[in-house]
C-alpha cells in the first residue's frame, strides 16, 4: 500500500510563515524546536482545530450549538485529515467528585459487577456510585469528607472534667454549660476522660438531646442536654458559620477540621451500598487498593456470569500499569493529579477503543516521566501506530525522540525568528542536521566536578503525606537541591506539602496559569507596563492612565479588547478586529502620543528581545532581561497570558521573583516545555540565584539538570505504597556509587 500524507499548504497561524509539510499516516512523527518555534502552531492550532471542525461539522445545526466551536485555521489548504483526538497536559479538573476510576470508566464497570453478583443483592449499578443519590453517603453526600470537630484540639483526655478536659472555651470550668454536663449526673467530674468507658465517652460527646431533672437552688429544674460534639456541630457546622460574628468565627475555626466522614469512613457510599460484597470486599475496598492488588483480587473473582466484565476490567487496569500508573488507587481524586499523570489517564482510556485511523495528538507525554518510565511510554506511541492509527508528538526529551518514524524540526529560533520548518526526515538524519536540535542532541552533559558547600539546614520532620513513611529528611541552604525520583515515590508529597507547610516562607514557582483574562499580559504581569505609562506620560505631558486600554485610553468601541466578537448561535463566535482602533485597543488621540518614535501599541507589539533594544529606563531593562534570561526572548509584551503554556507560565513567575536574596526558591520541573538548547540558559538563571545567597530546591526527572545539583535527595524506591523512603542524600558524584537507587542506574548510563 502506498505510504499516505496529511499535506498542509501555506500555514500562517501565529508565527507560522506560510509552512507547507507532509506528515506520514500511520507513522510517529516528532515535532521538535525550541519553545515558541512554531511547534504547537502546527499541530495544535493548525491539524487539531482543523481535524476537530470537520468532525463537528458532520453534526446538525441544532447539536452543534452544545459543542466547541472551532474557527478555520489560517492556512492555504489541509488535505487527507482523519479524526482527532488530542492528548494534552491539562489537568484534570472535575472536583472531589471525580476519581480516576470515574474518568477511566472503570468504575463503572466494577458497578455493574456489583450490581450483577455482589451478595446480598441491593440494587442497580447506579446504587454503587457516590454520585447518584441513591448510592452516596448521606452524611457526607458522596464527598468522604466532611467539616468535623477536631477532637485533638477539643478534648485534652490527661484532665478531668473539673481540670477543665474540654478546651472549648463555651464549656470552661464553672461556666454554664460546664455546669449543665455535671449536672447531668452520667459523668464523675473528677475521673479523667482517657479511664472514661466507651458508652460515658459517647454519651459526653454524642448523646442525643435529652431532658434532665437537676436543681438550681431549691428549685427542680428541667435542662435539655446535648452531647457536646453534638451540640458544636448543630451550632457551629451545620448552622453557617459565616453568619456568626467575626469574634466567635475565630474562637470556633481553630475547633474544625476537614476530616474522613464519620458514617462512610471516607469511601463516599451509603451504609446500605456497603454490605454488599464479592469475596468479603464491599466496592470501596477494591478502589481503594493500589491497582497491582487490585489486579489479582479481581482475578480470584471466578463466577460464570462475570467473566465478560472481569476480563474488561483486567484489560483497563492493565493498562494503567503500561503507562507507569501502578501507584495509583481508583479511588485517586483526579484533581491531585500532575500534568504528567492527567495525561496517561486520558490515554488509558483510548488504548481499549477498536477505531482505527485516528490521528493521535500528544503534548510532551515525557512530563513527570522518570528515565526508567520513558520506555513504557513509548512503547505505548507504538502500540497506537502499529494499530494502524496516526500518532503525532511535540517533544523536546531525547529518548522519546529516538522511536519517531519521521521528525519535523522547527525553527531557527522563537517567536518572529521561529515559523519555518529547519529540517524533515528520520532521527538518525536528525543528528547529523546542522539545526539546534540536531546540535545539542550530540552532547553529552559532564557531572559537574566541585559542589557548593551548604550554609546552614532547613529540616523535614516526620513526613507523612500520602505514602511518606514517617520521613525526616534536612534540605541544605545555600545550595541547589535537587528532588529526584519515579513518578508516584512521594517527590511532591514532600516538598510542595511538607516541606511548604513547614516552610511557608519559601516561594513557590509552580506551572498553575498567571493570568486566565485576554486583558493581562507579560507587560502587566511583571509590572513593567506601570513604568511604561508613567515614561509616555511624563513624555508627553499627560495623564497615564491614557496609555492602558483597560482605562481612559481604551478605544470606545471594543472596550480595549482589540476585537468585536458576534454570537453566531451554532456557528464559530466571530471575531474580527475592531474597525475604530484597527485591533490597536487604544484611542487615535491616544496613539498620537510617542515616546522614542513609538506609539504605545507599538511599544506592546515588541517582544521581549527587540524591547531590551528599545528601553532604556532601568527597572524595565531589569525585568525584561529576566524574562530574557529564562528563555522568554520571543514573548510578546502584549500577548495574552492565557496562551501561555504550563512550562511558560513557570518561566515568567521566576523571571519576576529574580531579584529577591536570602529566599527558598522552590520550582516544580522548571525544564518542561524547554528545548535542550534552553535547559543551559536555565541552569545559568538558576545557578546565578544560589550564587547570591538564595536556597533553590528543584523536584526534576532531567539529568542535565540533576548532573549540576550541589546536592540530591533521592525517593523510591518505586511509586505508590513502594515509595515513600528517602533511598539516597549526597551529591551527584556520591549518587553513582548508590546501587539501590533507580536514578543512579540512569546518571550512570
């Protein structure tokens, strides 16, 4: 059979210059290039918008209506496209509502199992789920949380109740509702709470309202009383809180805590749900196991009229043991999960579908991969291909790069230097291209030979998050720390957890999006703008709130948006570019205004390279060549935050906390999305940070970046309930000699 091509002719989307390319179908093809080259332009903008429009397209006007809109793609023509489906680094939202047994739809086939053979028999499938009324726990509504009283912080048990055991302030000694509790008569005031019996502790913390006779004076007297949890949660939790005063929303909240529901046990199903059992495991038990033990507890099941659902669920959980899930448990919320790990569950899903032909659309699948993993990934891109499917990848890692088919490297540069394709071919023609890529994947990164010396230590006691086991571990200051270890073996439980809530001084640059408004962008984000407002102001003898379209300088038309854009019910929203301003945002009087031959539209259109060249006041120069410094060159001072990626995002955070000394830096995998000619210019930033006297601690998987660190904590030895330990701490020349440890096998090789 002849090999095909998805062929594209003239691409102009964003920074593209008319690109014409031809992708093999039915092959793993690779998009490299430096950040911002124009990569993501072509794949994401250019093939998947186009593909998703025509699929949508086969719909009627009405169902449409409920669907993405998507607009044409800027280009010439796209030919012989198949079905999309886009596998990207989002996370996954949904709530405490949704586990990874929700979205892989495992759950649901471990729901009609029960419902099919669980003993006794209590219903339909949906009786199983914590999401439908009749399945939920009604205390908790499905969450297996609930706001509680902190029992700890409530009861000091050492006391008695005349020492004053309960530390609610309501209930002092002598107080009146102190006195109601003795007078009771059910509890001796001076026995201390820890020799209570467990129906007197019951009765003193959960007794139902009750009439008690007791004298006051000469007086009988009849009293309700109320266990005293009882009476807190009726007053504090289930009355809302946020309409008592400020003073006694701060005397309660110290008292609270979000802990496992006290019907459920935290499994989020009704009592009734939970009798229901195969082999002596109600539902909950079998979504709390890791998915190795679940495995095999599902293998034991052998009744006939089973067999279908057990060999479906056995294919799926399977599959996330492939793609490097094992640690997991279905009953993970998947809104704790990384960008890596949003990824391969959205691709779990995929693997079992029988359509062939598809168009596979991957966004760095490496992220949050240790070395040791990246196989299984890519052994995973081949069992798409091989079953006759299209599989494209933006990728910078070297080692997923190796398995491409074909490669489309994109360049030179970024930004208005990227746009054009710098090379197409096979890998092993790769290495010998004289392109960035092809350059930096020949060379070989050195093990750095002198390390820093520390300054001083900042501990971790007893980490117990998730699967820590009871781990102190001392992170040095004045160094480069590098966390290292496979996904799942506990890296983020102890560093943005632990160490955070130990250490809330440090500050944290993580990959969560800066700005979701089309009105922020880098100008206003690092502040620079405010100074480029008062330089046009002062200039031209004006107010400076003329030069911000987002106040009196916005042209009147668009409001400052640049665009006007028309609801066409089932149709693409149109967006065309306001005819007043021309797409400029601002006012003509505004516009007239210039500072060194520049409008202030013009000054928004520079990136950041051809604004260094521009300024010369010296807080903005300062900002601006931070952000050149983290490799954000080609960022526009005007682009819209929210086009920026993950990786991005993490990038222009450090880039405007630069210039703090004595801090604790802490980044969460600063290398992703970054070109391997980027991850040096990194390393410098990095390096220059600890040089003036800041402690920078890094959870990252990229050898480049572990072979420079001063010193490495290694977890492991694996993910999930076999992680958790600290398998190593030293510098990276100490690190070779360690056997046990996976990263070690890597550093090595």
């Amino acid at each position: 059979m002849p090999q095909e091509y998805i062929e594209i002719h003239g691409a102009r989307e964003n920074n593209l210059k008319n690109v014409s390319v031809r992708i093999p179908k039915r092959k793993i093809t690779i998009f490299t290039g430096v950040s911002g080259s124009g990569k993501s332009s072509i794949v994401f903008d250019t093939i998947a918008t186009e593909s998703q429009r025509l699929l949508n397209e086969n719909f009627s006007m009405f169902v449409r209506n409920f669907l993405p809109k998507y607009s044409q793609p800027d280009a010439d023509a796209i030919e012989n496209l198949s079905m999309s489906i886009v596998v990207d680094q989002k996370r996954m939202g949904g709530g405490s509502h949704s586990t990874v047994g929700t979205v892989t739809d495992i759950n649901t086939i471990l729901r009609l199992m029960f419902s099919r053979i669980g003993q006794p028999h209590v219903g339909t499938s949906n009786v199983f789920g914590f999401n439908d009324p009749q399945g939920m726990c009604p205390n908790c509504h499905g969450l297996g949380r609930k706001l509680d009283v902190d029992l700890a912080k409530f009861l000091d048990t050492s006391k008695s109740l005349n020492d004053g055991a309960i530390l609610f302030p309501e209930y002092a000694v002598n107080s009146w509702y102190w006195s109601q509790v003795i007078s009771t008569g059910l509890f001796d005031p001076a026995k201390k709470l820890s020799k209570y019996t467990k129906k007197e502790m019951d009765d003193l913390l959960h007794s139902e309202p009750r009439k008690i006779k007791t004298k006051v004076g000469a007086k009988d007297f009849n009293m309700t009383f109320e266990g005293i949890v009882a009476r807190f949660t009726n007053k504090y939790i289930k009355g809302d809180l946020k309409t008592k005063s400020e003073r006694t929303q701060k005397t309660v909240e110290p008292f609270m805590t979000m802990g496992p529901c006290t019907l459920c046990n935290g499994t989020r199903l009704s009592q009734e749900t939970l009798k229901c059992k195969i082999d002596g495991y109600h539902i909950a038990d079998l979504t709390a196991m890791e998915i190795p033990e679940l495995i095999e507890a599902v293998k034991k099941i052998k009744e006939p009229a089973a067999e279908p659902l057990v060999k479906a669920l056995l294919e799926r959980l399977q599959h996330l043991v492939d793609i490097g899930l094992e640690y997991l448990s279905l009953s993970r919320e998947t809104d704790t999960l990384s960008g890596g790990e949003s990824q391969r569950v959205k691709i779990v899903k995929h693997l079992g579908s029988s359509l062939t032909d598809v168009i596979y659309i991957f966004d760095e699948p490496s992220i949050g991969l240790h070395a040791r993993d990246v196989h299984r990934m890519n052994e995973l891109l081949q069992k798409l291909r091989d079953k006759g499917n299209t599989v494209i990848v933006v990728e910078h890692d070297p080692d997923v790069i190796k398995v491409a088919d074909h490669v489309v490297d994109v360049g030179p540069q970024a930004g208005p230097q990227g746009g054009e394709i710098v090379y197409e071919g096979s890998y092993a023609n790769l290495l010998k291209a004289n392109t960035l890529t092809g350059r930096h994947m020949q060379q070989a990164i050195p093990l750095k030979d002198s390390f820093r010396k520390p300054t001083g230590k900042l501990p971790i006691k007893n980490a117990q998050v998730n699967n820590l086991k009871n781990v102190s571990v001392n992170l040095p200051t004045g160094v480069l720390t590098v966390v290292t270890g496979v996904a799942g073996s506990g890296k983020s439980s102890l560093i943005n957890e632990v160490f955070q809530q130990q250490h809330p001084e440090a500050i944290v640059i993580d990959q969560a999006a800066v700005g979701v408004s089309s009105r922020s962008n880098p100008a206003t984000y690092t502040g620079i703008l405010d100074d480029i407002r008062k330089a046009f102001a002062a200039a031209n003898k004006v107010p400076a709130a003329l030069f911000s379209f987002n106040s009196k300088g916005a042209c009147e038309n668009c409001q400052g948006l640049g665009v006007i854009y028309t609801d066409l019910a089932f149709l693409n929203e149109a967006k065309t570019p306001c005819e007043v301003c021309g797409g400029k945002r601002f006012k003509d009087e505004v516009l007239a205004y210039k500072l060194n031959g520049k409008s202030i539209s013009d000054v928004l259109a520079l990136n950041v390279q051809q604004a260094l060249q521009y300024f010369e006041i010296k807080e903005v120069v300062r900002k601006l060549q931070a952000m050149s410094d983290v490799g954000l060159d080609y960022l526009g001072l005007g682009q819209p935050l929210s086009t920026l990626s993950g990786g991005e995002c993490q990038r222009i955070k450090l880039a405007s906390e630069l210039h703090k000394k004595g801090s604790i830096y802490i980044m969460d995998e600063p290398t992703t999305g970054l070109h391997l000619s980027d991850i040096g210019h990194l390393m410098q930033v990095i390096d220059r940070l600890v040089d003036t006297g800041n402690t920078v601690v890094v959870i990252e998987h990229n050898l480049h970046v572990i072979k420079n660190a001063d010193w490495i904590v290694d977890l492991g030895p694996e993910g999930g309930s076999k992680g958790g330990q600290v398998m190593f701490e030293g510098t990276p020349r100490q690190l070779l000699d360690c056997t046990q440890s996976l990263t070690s096998a890597y550093l090595r090789h």
